[in-house]
C-alpha cells in the first residue's frame, strides 16, 4: 500500500488507510500521529495484543532530521532549516495556496535558503538576478527590479503584503525568495506586469538552533551575522527567532563608504493545534555615500574613463551622508476550522526616515567633457518621511461538487501609504569634467524650496476557485477582482501652505481577471496556459508633483513544466506576450522628472531548472528571451522647458534590455574522505542593449565566471563551515543597466568574500 503524488498530511492519511478499518488523530501538538486500532471478533481491545504491527508513519514533523535524511528535492536536511537544497516544491505567492507548482498555471521560481548560503548573497539583488530567469536591477532610488522588461518601481513583497518603494532590501531573515511571473493582481492588486517579488520570512523552530557568521571581502568589507531560535516555553508553544546584521564596506568607487545595521526579532505563537501566530520586527539603519549613476555615453558607448571615478560632489556627500532609518512590525495569523477550511490575516507597518543630499546628471557635452549636474537636498528641516500600512484577509478551503475538486479562495486587502518631503538649496550644481575632474568647487547657483506630500488608498477584494477532475490530471484556474484607489499630491511646491492649498485627490478604479488551465498528462508532467489583467498606479510624478496617469497590463502565457530525476529536478519553460501601458521613464533631460511611454511590450520565452542531479551535483540554470520594445511612443513634454520632444518612439528597445541573457551554476559536494568539501562554478552571459529609449548608444555585452569553494566539518561539537567566493573572476569591465545617456551603472569588478560560521 502506498501514495502517488503530491497531498495534505490529513489527506494522505485518509487516502493510505482507506479500507483497513483504521482510523487516525494527531496528538496533542500534532507532531506525531496515532492510528486507532479497529474492532475485531473479540470486541472492542484496549491493548493492541493480536494486532499487526504498523511501521512507523512520518508526517513531516520538525526538528533535527536523522542522519542522511532527504528534504526537498534529494537535498540533506541540516539545523536552522538552512540546508533546503536548490528547489521548492511549492510556493504560496503563486495561488496563495500550498499547491504543488506542476499545478499551478502561472511560472513561479523560488530562490532557496542553501543558494542564498552557497553564492553569499548579502542582498535580495545578489539573490534573484543571477538564479531567475528574466529578472535584471535598474537604477533607482529604491530597490528596483525588472521582471520580464518592465521595472517593479521599487515595490516589492514581504510575506504576501506589499512594501512600498523599500529600499537597501537584505537577505539576513529571508528563508527564501518568491519570484512569481507575469500580472499577479487578482491576488495582490498593486502588481506591475512583469512580475511580483515576494520575501519569505524565516519562521521560529521548535528545535534550538545557534548560528554565528563572519565574513570579509574585498574593499574593506565586513559583515557578521547572527541566527537564533528555539522554544521560550517548556511546551513549546511560544517560540522565538531572532536575525541580525552588521555590515560595513568601502567600494571600487572613491569616496565610497557605507554601513548597516539590520535587527530582525521574531514571536511564534502555538497555544493550540488550530491556531498559529508570528509577530515580526525589524529595525534597519544604513548609513552611506550615495553613489547615484553619473556616468555619461561618448558616441556609441560609455565613456572610457576608470570606472572608479565619482562623478558626484564628495564634499557635500561625504560630509551629509544619507541616513535611512526603517521600522517594521508585522503579524500573521492562521485559524483552521477543519482539515478543509481556514482564514488567515495579516497585517504590517512600516515607517521610515530618509535623509539625503544628493547629486543627478543633467546634460553632457561630448566635445569638452563636461558634465552639468543638479542638486537635491533633503537632509535638513526633516527630509523625507514615510508610512505604510497593508493588511489581508484570506479565506481559503477545499470541498467537491460531483466530480471536481476544488480549491478556492476569497479575500480583502488594503494598502495606505502616506509620505512627505521637504527639499532645500535645490537646483543647479557645478559643472564637473569626466576626464579631470575637481571635486572642491559646488557653486550651487540656484536656491529652490520643495515641499512636497503624496498617499495612496488601495481596497480590494478577489476570489478564485481552482477546479481540479479527470482523476486530478485536469486544473482550471478562474478568478477576478475588482479594485478601489486614491492617490493625492500637492501641485504648488513653493512654501508648506501652498502645498497644503493645492494638494488635490484622484480617484481610480478596474476590474482585474486571471482564467488559467493546468494539463498533466503524466505525474511528472504539466502543460499550462493563462490568460491575466493588471491594474496599477504608477508611484513616480513630475518634477512639479503631478500624478502619472494609471497603468494597466494584459497577459497570455503557456509553458511547460517538469519534474525530474524522481522529483530531484525541476523544469519550467514559459512563453509570455505581456502589453503595458503608461510605462513611466526618467526623463533624460532631468532625472528628477518622470515621463510616460504610450504603451510597450514584452515578447518572449523563459528556461528555468534547478535542483539535485545525484548525491554529489546541485544545478541553476536559466535563460531568457526577451524583446521589449514600445508600441506606442508618447510626446514627453518637460514642465521646466515647456518643450515637448518625441523621446519615445514606436519600435524603439527599452532601455537596457538584452534579447538574450542567462545564468549557470553548478555545485559539487564531494564524499568519502572529502565529505564536506563542496565546490560551486557559475557562469553569467549577457546579450549587448540599448541603453535608452532613443536608442542612440550600446550597453556592450558580457560574461561573468564566478567561483566557490567551502569545507564543512564538526569540532567539539559544533558545525564549523570555511568558505570563500569570488565573482567577476576575470575581471571584467560591464555596464549592466542604465536610464539614459548620462546615467550608466557600472558593474562591481572582481571580489573575493571569505567566511567562517559557527552552528550549534
């Protein structure tokens, strides 16, 4: 007797035991499983005298597994839930379910804890770039991301709710990364097109778990690490975790320096077998010389100057550092009412201070070199404040009608966001020459005053029902939500009252649905389709404070996904044809202003694999094809000049995007008289682009090898792990994105970080 396939503990239970007479309950803490005996010829027996003997039955209980035990994947297991291997069965972002990704009608990737750990991924950019497909970072005061060509405008994820325009994003207390692909908002509302990253929170464990890590690099970098977890209560159902870091680093760049401090504490709640809570904190203040890019194009390309030089103004960055200052709390609860039904809420508040004084390029003169320059200052008289509220009722159960089975969810969020700014001695800076420059002269010739004030409102409710039948090889995926948002901003910008005056409310509202289909023709085996709607406002405006005009995004997709090599290996192949509207832009005249694109599109296929070959070999591999151009090119005109220009043209690329990109890594972890020693390889390769939207210079392409060695081994009790990566082993010059002709961002030459953790 035995179970095929992918189900619930309660589920397989009752699937396994299905005509023996036998029943089942969990005990008390739902660790561990008993399984009644059933009534024979004698009467009912209070012993199990005469009965067979069952084996024992795991049901995935936590806590240190045995030795040579297998998670996810064929991965070992190992303390700290840090050992996870390369893949991920499921991923919650995708349905907002744990349903099994080869059923699932989306593409979903999942960047795990053990990749984060084997490249030495300090932050979420290091993590997600290099292991998903169609993923790429772009210049921009928060932690931007493009997904399938177009930019998440700094919003990311963290534990299904939003958080708006974060910035300095770090992986101490992630558990994973969820990358879900394509317009995900009938679950999320406020999704740009391309994709959602989700950051998934490591969780307290019942099982003590101690881990310190030091590592230094290149560059005067530092950084110390702390994990810890276990029970606070002798029956286990108060639990703790608790994340910290320290990080300091100078840069390739001169001037450069910057800091971190990352404290991330962690309440579990188990007062019953139904009911589980986390209450999460987090405290971040970074310190650092801000590095925006300035570098221009001469022709071409790039301007071939040592791309250690700073093009900003030292002597106002360095002497008023930025100073960002972040608190978050955060719970989430869960309630089952049966094996069937449950509700879940969740709930965050984030507020944060940012402090800075700041340089952006303006125009460049090719013949003499000279690059002219603006000045934005807000780290007087209160700088820049935010406050973000988010919070979700889900909803969620499974029950039949007939022949199908279904899996269905409602919900409700919200979102409100409130943020305000007061800019000082703004305007135009001193003129710098890239090829000798001179830093000790400002001659800030204009002295504007900014106040400035934005929100936003975002209510919405959804559902979708996942119908599964034709013996659970068949899974249509339909679904809808209906979305309410306000946004608001002030017009006049010259003192506080004028802002007060002129701050006026738009109001918007969209119908957003998502239809899917799921065939699996073999247990190992999905074809999917999907048909989906976005509706998003766009968080950027014009220099003089007006709102962009919303964006709306619309999706098909269809693919393949496999498992592999008895589930050690997970495939995904995915064609998408993704239209946006209303794609916001810097202006290239002026970085402190935003333009719109008509409409542009994003046409491509993506390959994704990852996971274990055999004992010894890990793989990620991924590739992307990607044309993203505009459809519709839209006049910019600039509220400064009063000039309009066609700087977006129809058929023109958008900017740094390469048709063709990929990553390979592969890990060896060696046995017998090697055991512990682990070796890892990687390979990035990218496709020359265009670097703006008139297409009038080369982002050339370029190949990356990076390497990893590390050495596990036990003393006195401890686990002791020694490792070392370098990346950019060739030492190659790249320039991997850029807005425009004055704002290149150059890549990080070769690096070398060393660590040493300590786990008990």
């Amino acid at each position: 007797m035995g179970l095929d396939g992918d189900f619930a503990v309660d589920e397989g239970l009752d699937r396994l035991l299905s005509g023996t007479g036998l029943s089942w309950r969990f005990a008390a803490k739902g660790k561990t499983v008993s399984i009644i005996l059933a009534q024979n010829d004698r009467g009912v027996m209070n012993d199990a005298s005469g009965a067979e003997s069952l084996p024992p039955i795991d049901v995935g209980a936590e806590g240190k597994p045995k030795p040579g035990a297998r998670g996810v994947g064929g991965a070992p297991l190992g303390p700290g839930d840090r050992y996870t291997g390369y893949t991920a069965e499921s991923a919650t972002s995708a349905m907002k379910m744990d349903l099994p990704l080869l059923k699932t009608p989306v593409a979903v990737q999942v960047v795990t804890r053990q990749t984060m750990d084997d490249q030495q991924a300090i932050s979420v950019a290091d993590a997600i770039v290099a292991n998903v497909s169609g993923v790429q970072t772009t210049p921009n005061f928060y932690e931007s991301f493009k997904v399938r060509g177009f930019s998440n405008l700094g919003s990311t994820y963290k534990n299904g709710l939003i958080e708006y325009r974060m910035r300095n994003l770090v992986t101490a207390n992630l558990q994973s990364i969820e990358v879900l692909k394509g317009p995900a908002a009938i679950l999320y509302g406020r999704v740009e097109p391309g994709g959602l990253i989700d950051l998934v929170v490591k969780r307290p464990l019942e099982t003590p778990y101690y881990s310190i890590q030091q590592q230094n690099g290149s560059y005067g970098l530092t950084r110390t690490t702390l994990d810890a977890t276990g029970p606070l209560t002798t029956d286990k159902s108060i639990l703790y975790r608790f994340n910290g870091e320290f990080y300091h680093s100078y840069s390739y760049r001169d001037f450069l320096e910057d800091q971190n401090v990352f404290l991330a504490p962690t309440v579990g709640f188990r007062p019953v077998e139904q009911f589980r809570a986390n209450v999460d904190f987090e405290y971040q203040h970074r310190t650092w010389v801000d590095d925006y890019p300035h570098l221009p194009a001469v022709g071409a390309y790039p301007a071939s100057i040592p791309i250690s030089r700073y093009l900003s103004a030292p002597l106002l960055t360095t002497t008023s550092p930025h100073q960002y200052d972040k608190r978050r709390i955060a719970y989430d609860w869960t309630y089952d009412f049966d094996k069937s039904w449950s509700l879940t809420n969740r709930l965050s508040y984030s507020t944060f201070d940012d402090n800075q004084m700041n340089t952006f390029p303006l125009s460049f003169n090719q013949a003499t070199g000279v690059l002219t320059r603006s000045l934005t200052n807000n780290a007087t008289k209160g700088g820049y404040h935010e406050h973000d509220f988010a919070t979700n009722v889900d909803l969620k159960g499974k029950f039949e009608t007939g022949p199908f089975s279904h899996s269905a969810l409602v919900g409700f969020d919200h979102l409100a966001t409130r943020m305000s700014w007061f800019f000082g001695n703004t305007g135009l800076l001193a003129s710098i020459n890239i090829y000798a420059p001179y830093y000790w002269t400002l001659d800030n010739t204009i002295q504007n005053t900014n106040y400035n004030a934005q929100h936003q409102k975002w209510t919405g409710v959804y559902a979708q029902d996942m119908i599964s039948f034709l013996d659970d090889r068949v899974h249509i995926l339909v679904g809808g939500r209906y979305d309410w948002a306000e946004y608001g901003n002030n017009k006049s910008q010259t003192s506080y009252l004028n802002a007060l005056s002129t701050y006026t409310t738009n109001y918007a509202k969209a119908f957003s649905p998502r239809v899917g289909v799921v065939y699996q023709p073999l247990p190992w085996l999905s074809i999917y389709g999907n048909f989906t709607r976005s509706f998003s406002l766009n968080s950027q405006a014009t220099i003089l404070g007006l709102p962009l005009d919303p964006q709306k995004g619309e999706q098909l997709e269809g693919g393949v996904k496999a498992e592999l090599l008895d589930k050690r290996i997970i495939a995904t192949l995915a064609y998408y044809d993704i239209f946006k509207t209303n794609v916001p832009y810097t202006d290239p005249t002026n970085a402190n202003n935003s333009l719109l694109i008509g409409k542009a599109r994003s046409q491509g296929f993506e390959f994704d694999l990852t996971g274990r070959i055999d004992d010894n070999w890990s793989v990620i591999a991924n590739y992307t094809h990607d044309d993203v151009r505009t459809v519709v090119g839209a006049p910019s005109y600039n509220p400064l000049t009063l000039v309009t220009t066609q700087l977006a043209i129809s058929g023109s690329k958008l900017p740094a995007s390469p048709r063709n990109y990929g990553n390979l890594w592969v890990k060896y972890e060696a046995d017998g008289m090697f055991r512990g020693l682990s070796l890892g390889a990687g390979v990035t390769a990218v496709e020359s682009s265009l670097g703006d939207n008139a297409n009038s210079f080369i982002l050339p392409g370029y190949t990356l090898l990076n390497g990893m060695v590390s050495y596990t081994t036990q003393i006195e009790g401890f686990t002791v792990t020694a490792q070392v990566n370098v990346k950019n082993i060739t030492d190659v010059t790249y320039y991997p994105t850029s807005t425009g002709r004055t704002a290149i961002q150059t890549g990080t030459p070769r690096t070398v970080l060393g660590s040493l953790r300590v786990e008990f």
